[in-house]
C-alpha cells in the first residue's frame, strides 16, 4: 500500500495560518499538473500491477545473495559440523564416544551398572601412610536412577608424635541419583550423596554423618575422541560424635577421558578440595593420571598415579598416589519402569 502526497497536504492545509492559505493553494495547483497520481486521496491506494513488479524487482536486486547450503559460523561449524555430511558423522561420533565410555565405567553420568575393587596407596606431607582397598558397587534401579555404594578398609600409619598404626573399615559413602538430561551433545547427572561413619577405629573416619548435592555434567568432543566431564559434590556434616570436628567441603573433580580405541582409554583429571571449615587455607589441588584397558564386555582393569599440586602444607595434603584396579561391568537395570521423567534431546 502505497500513500500519496495529497493527504500530507491536506493535514497541513488543515493546520495552518490563514496568511499561508493563498500560498499553499497555488501551491497545490502546481502539484496538479505535475503530479502522476491523485493529490487529494483521503486513503492509501493500490499500486498498479507494473508499479508492484518494478518495486519487486528493484527490492531483489537489492537483497544480499543468500548464504550456499550448509555454510555456518566458525563456532558451530567447529561443533556441529560445516556441512550436513560432517554434522551427520560428528552426531554419530559422539554418540559412539558415550556409549565407550559407558561400556568402560569412565562417564560418571551413565546409568549402567558395575563392581569395582580399587587399590590405593598414599603418601602425605604430614608423613601419614595410607593403603586402601575399596568395594564400590553401582547399581542400576531403574533406567534414569541409580544407586551407588563405597566402602573402604584402610590401613594407616602415620610416623612421628602422636604417631599410630590402625587398619579397619573407613566411612562408608552412598549416592543415589539421575540423569536428568541426555543428548549427543550434553548429559546432566543430578543426585545426592551421603557419608556414614562406620569407621571401626577413630583415626580412619570423621566420626560424622555427612549429606550434600552432587551432580556429573558430560560432554563428547567428537573431533579428539574425548569425553569432558566435571564431578561436583558437596560435604556437609548434620550429626556424629558430638566431640569430633565438623565436616564441609566441596568437592570439584574435571577430567578428559580419551577414548584411543574399543580396548583403550586414559583419563586426565583434576581433584580441588575446597574446605568451607575456617578462613585459613584448607583446599587442595591434586592431579591423577589413569590408563585402562577393556578385555570384553565385562571385565576393565585400570592404573594411575599422581601427586598434590596445592595445599600440601594442609593435614592432608597429598604428597603422591598410586592406584590399581578392577571393574566389572553388567548391562540391565533391577526395576524395569521409569520413576521419574526426564529431558532427552537429539
């Protein structure tokens, strides 16, 4: 729709002084002979069909061609692909990925279950020596809901004044949770945990009951065959032996699981313990090293070894570590129904 001079004038006309009268109506006897169109249209008028296909032509020529069939930004082309092909076969990769790191017990969000039995020794600053052997069982209730259960048995020894030598059963923990969210691209795991102090000797455990939020955020990057993943869990003391310290921390742990072949993996992480306790410097930074290896659908064995980077001069501060151990992996779930809902993209 297109609106002609003709209405503009005639508001002006309508407004204006009455000296200016004369003036604007010779102006509008000029307009007359000139102008192609009507000048007192009092309502907008169609164009004509040639004035419609000039302006069409003139508002396609105008227009910036438009972008070549599956060109994208830099960004998304490095995510999703630069071409319908690549995103096709980056999905797939990704999928491929999860479900390696699933097989192989690495993904802390997966839902799948395994028994695991790890040996640790550890070396601290404060010349304390611990071995440990811990039974860690994670069990599939449902498809979205899992159950988690770790039980140590230590065996400590720590030189100097004050020094001891105890083994026994440390505190046991339990998780239980879900996976909230899942996609090529993401996967979101939320739960709870919870510490139990069944430590048999005081010197092994805290002595506290301790609950808290925990939750895994995993993301496949399909072009160095890795999977990125963030563990986060959070420490709080709500009751125990009313003489032994109070317990809150947090607990950040990130890691590169990279996936070499169907039989091989190595993981990169990090462990940051922050503790909330007092103002002093209580966190802890340590670095973990692990290789595995896959010998069927069952059976994984890994080893690893690291060393403390931040907070050695904290009563714990790790010196360095050594681990090895045993998984084995089992497919299905106890309770074949779907508790809860949740989000599943692409």
């Amino acid at each position: 729709m297109k609106t002609y001079m003709g209405i503009v004038l005639i508001n002006n006309i309508r407004w204006a002084s009455p000296r200016l009268f004369p003036r604007q109506i010779i102006l509008l006897v000029i307009l007359s002979a000139v102008w192609p169109g009507p000048i007192f249209a009092t309502e907008a008028v169609e164009p004509s069909a040639d004035q419609s296909n000039d302006k069409a032509v003139g508002e396609s020529a105008e227009q910036p061609p438009a972008p070549a069939e599956g060109k994208r930004g830099p960004v998304r082309s490095l995510v999703q692909g630069a071409t319908p092909e690549e995103h096709a076969r980056l999905v797939e990769e990704r999928k491929h990925l999860s479900a390696e790191a699933a097989a192989f017990g690495t993904d802390p969000t997966a839902l799948n279950g395994y028994f695991e039995l790890t040996y640790g020794h550890n070396e601290y600053t404060n010349n304390l020596r611990l071995d440990t052997a811990t039974a860690e069982a994670r069990l599939p209730i449902t498809p979205n809901l899992i159950f988690r259960v770790t039980m140590p048995y230590a065996w400590a020894d720590l030189n100097g004044p004050g020094g001891f030598t105890k083994n026994g059963l440390s505190d046991m923990t339990v998780r239980a949770g879900g996976r909230l969210y899942a996609s090529n691209i993401v996967a979101l795991f939320v739960g709870a945990d919870a510490t139990f102090p069944t430590a048999s000797e005081k010197q092994l455990g805290t002595g506290k009951y301790t609950l808290g939020p925990g939750g895994a955020l995993a993301v496949p990057l399909a072009r160095v065959r890795s999977l990125f993943f963030v563990v986060v869990q959070d420490f709080y003391s709500i009751g125990g032996d009313p003489s032994r310290a109070d317990v809150h921390f947090i607990r950040v742990q990130p890691a590169v699981n990279t996936i070499w072949s169907e039989r091989w993996w190595t993981i990169v992480s990090a462990t940051w313990n922050i503790d909330d306790r007092s103002t002093g410097r209580k966190s802890t930074l340590n670095l973990l090293g692990e290789i595995g290896h896959n010998f069927n659908q069952h059976w994984n064995v890994f080893a690893a070894a690291g060393a403390g980077v931040a907070g050695k001069d904290t009563p714990l501060g790790l010196d360095w570590v050594a681990q090895a151990g045993v998984r084995w992996m089992f497919p299905g779930t106890f309770i074949s129904k779907t508790l809860f809902g949740g989000f599943k993209g692409d």
